[in-house]
C-alpha cells in the first residue's frame, strides 16, 4: 500500500518569525511518521526554508507556479525557480485561485504541464461549490476539471497528485463526510484508470476543513490517500496529529 501523503497549505500565511517556530515544531514530531509530509508555502519564504529541501523529512511545496517558463510576466514565479529552491510539490488550480484569479481548467493544465517539465509534481486542485453540488453537478464538475488536465498531460498523468477540495469546505468547518468524500475520489479514480494503467500510483488527496478530529475517518477511505489541510496546518500539534493519524490508517 503507497504512503498516505499529508501536505499542509499555508495559503498567504506566516512570517520569518513564525515560520521558524512552526517548521521546528513539525520536524520536532516528525520522528517515525509513517506517511510523506510537505508544506506548500508562499514563495518569498522558500529561501527561509531551504532546510527542508531534497530529502528532508518534511518536504516543500510551493502554492502556484507560472504556466510560462520566463519572460515579461510580472510577479509570476516559474517551476524552473521553484526547482532551484528545492521544491518538490506545487499546488495547481487551488479554488481561491480559479475564484479570485480567473483560473480557467485550460491554464491550470498549463501549470500541471510546467511543472512536470521541471520535476515538481503538481497538486491539482478540483471541487465543486455549494450550488453546484445542490444541482447535483458535483461529478460533471470535477470530472471536467481535471480531464482538462490529463487532456494536456495525459503522458505523465500517472504523476500527479489530486486534490479534491469541495469549495463549500473550505475554511468554513463543514468537512465532506468520509462517504461523500470517497464517492468522488472514486469518480476521480476511474477517471485517472481510463487514462493510465498506473492510476493507482496516483494520490488523491482530500481538502475541506480536515483537521485532528475529522482526519482518521477520513483517511481510512479507500481512494482517499491523504489530504491538503489549510488552516490546520498553521498549528504544529493539529498538523502532527493528521500526519500520525495518516501513519495509523497505513498499518
Ligand atoms: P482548510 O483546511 O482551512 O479548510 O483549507 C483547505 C484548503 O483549501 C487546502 O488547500
């Protein structure tokens, strides 16, 4: 059975002073977690945190990369920089960023592109929001969000994670509940079958308000390999008290 992967996302959270103390903590909790651990972090803080690079216990991930290698492209951070700082994941597609930065599924699948082609797999974000899923659009949503992806990607899907965060979970305290998480990952699942013979390589993660309490449940789902946890990740007790939960639902 693959390791469960947890990765935490900062989101526009933290600084030099707090960082420290965070990372010290996790690293400090780390010992004999049975389960690959990361955190994506704002890029002006990759060069803080250089020591979790290559082989780190603890590794680092970005929260977006550019889908375009260099140029004119005012504050955009391509995956050729990100590379040279150590990064292992970068977070593609998060909903803030289709919501408040106009992502569109094609772009996304630009970023999953960029970042394969410089070693960086890329945690590709899908979910529906509280209308959608009241429509009962949920499927038809995230099955479109990421064909777009294998669409561009299709040779190396096998290497990508997915992340399936309902947008209605998200920092809001309402978790998906273990059933209705696992009917995605399943859809997900088939989807990434159709496309690769080594779709069970591939981590699905789950996002949506999971925290210390609500992490086991969930882990325990077939198709669900692991999670992307935002505000939990900011506290080093909740963050270790997934990642041991992870560890457990391995045995
Ligand atoms: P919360 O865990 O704060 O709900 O955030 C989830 C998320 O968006 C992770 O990318």
């Amino acid at each position: 059975m693959k390791k469960k992967l947890i990765a935490g996302n900062w989101k526009m959270n933290g600084s030099i002073e707090a960082n420290d103390a965070l990372v010290r903590a996790v690293m400090a909790g780390l010992a004999g977690a049975d389960c690959i651990a990361a955190v994506c972090v704002p890029a002006p803080y990759l060069s803080q945190l250089q020591v979790l690079r290559h082989g780190s216990a603890l590794e680092l991930g970005a929260q977006d990369v550019s889908a375009h290698e260099q140029g004119a492209y005012t504050g955009e951070v391509s995956a050729g920089m990100l590379k040279e700082f150590g990064v292992r994941y970068a977070i593609v597609g998060h909903s803030e960023r289709r919501q408040y930065h106009g992502e569109t599924d094609a772009l996304v699948a630009e970023k999953a592109r960029a970042a394969l082609a410089h070693g960086i797999t890329p945690i590709v974000c899908v979910g529906e929001t509280l209308a959608e899923r009241e429509a009962d659009r949920t499927e038809e949503v995230v099955k479109r969000q990421l064909a777009a992806v294998i669409h561009v990607n299709g040779h190396c899907i096998s290497e990508i994670v997915v992340a399936y965060e309902p947008v209605w979970a998200i920092g809001t305290g309402k978790t998906a509940t273990p059933e209705q998480a696992q009917q995605v990952h399943a859809v997900l699942r088939s989807q990434l079958h159709a496309a690769t013979p080594h779709s069970e390589r591939v981590h699905i993660l789950y996002g949506g308000s999971m925290n210390a309490g609500n992490a086991a449940s969930l882990l325990a789902q077939p198709d669900i390999d692991g999670g992307l946890i935002g505000g939990a990740s900011l506290k080093a007790p909740d963050f270790l008290q997934i990642i041991a939960a992870a560890g457990f639902s391995n045995a």
